[in-house]
C-alpha cells in the first residue's frame, strides 16, 4: 500500500500547485487511501513562539489550532524531535482529545536542515492500527514536504 502512495506524494510534490495546495492534496491523499488514517494535517511551528499553528489537514475540524510545546502528543514531538506513536490514547495522561471517536494517533516531526519545523499528525478511530511501516512511510511524506519548505 505505502509502496503504491510514494509515486502519487511525488507527482503532488513536482506538481505546480502552492505549497500549501501541495500540503492539502497529500492530507487528503492519505486520508482517502489509507481506511485507517481518519484524521490527516500538519502543525508548523509559529514563528519564534514556542507553540504549533495548524496547517493543511483533512478531516473533521479541529478546535486545537494552537497547540504550546509539550502539550498533547504534539507538542510533546515538538520538544522530543522523535516519533510518536500512541495505540490507545485513552492510556495516555498528556493527550488533547480532538474527537470522541479518535482512539490512536501517530505524530512524525517534519525536519528543514536538521531543524524540527513540524510534524505531520494522523488520528484514527482503530485502536492500535499504526505499524513500523506507517512511521518509516510518514517519514518519507516528510522528507519530500521538507524540499517544498
């Protein structure tokens, strides 16, 4: 599956579109082809404030568009620069609920010369769906946004 999405994030990478055209198409890419990603989007970190502003996503709406570093499984990658995959959020003490529904979420940063910038963020209403194969995948999504950037 992740092996079929890596040519379709680049055609969306080449592609003439803005770049935040270009952020909005993988959001919505990998929310219509992968049945578990139920929530898709990016956070960037705001100017020189030590929070995350949402970017580019695609799903149900989000309150949470400013999240403080070490807030939430987001703002914890923000100060861990380290992936962060979370199988059952119930069981997590620091998580923002966006949604009832949500039950794992996995949280890649998104790095511009060695500098955490970012993160892309998945929801998903399966518990425990994420793999290996999800991280090292999300980092590829991020290392191609990261030339956009």
């Amino acid at each position: 599956m992740f092996h079929d999405l890596k040519p379709l994030v680049n055609s969306i990478i080449d592609s003439n579109d803005t770049t935040e055209s270009k952020l909005q198409k993988i959001c919505e890419l990998l929310k219509s082809k992968i049945a578990y990603y139920d929530w898709v989007g990016f956070y960037f970190v705001n100017g020189d404030k030590k929070e995350l502003k949402l970017g580019p996503y695609a799903g149900a709406p989000t309150d949470h568009t400013i999240i403080p570093f070490g807030k939430g499984i987001c703002g914890q990658v923000a100060e861990s620069n380290k992936n962060f995959v979370v199988p059952d959020v119930a069981a997590q003490d620091n998580y923002i609920a966006c949604s009832i529904t949500v039950k794992a979420e996995i949280v890649v940063p998104l790095f511009k010369n060695g500098k955490n910038i970012g993160q892309i963020d998945i929801d998903s209403n399966t518990p425990n769906p994420f793999s290996e194969e999800d991280e090292r995948f999300l980092e590829y999504v991020n290392e191609k946004v990261a030339q956009i950037l």
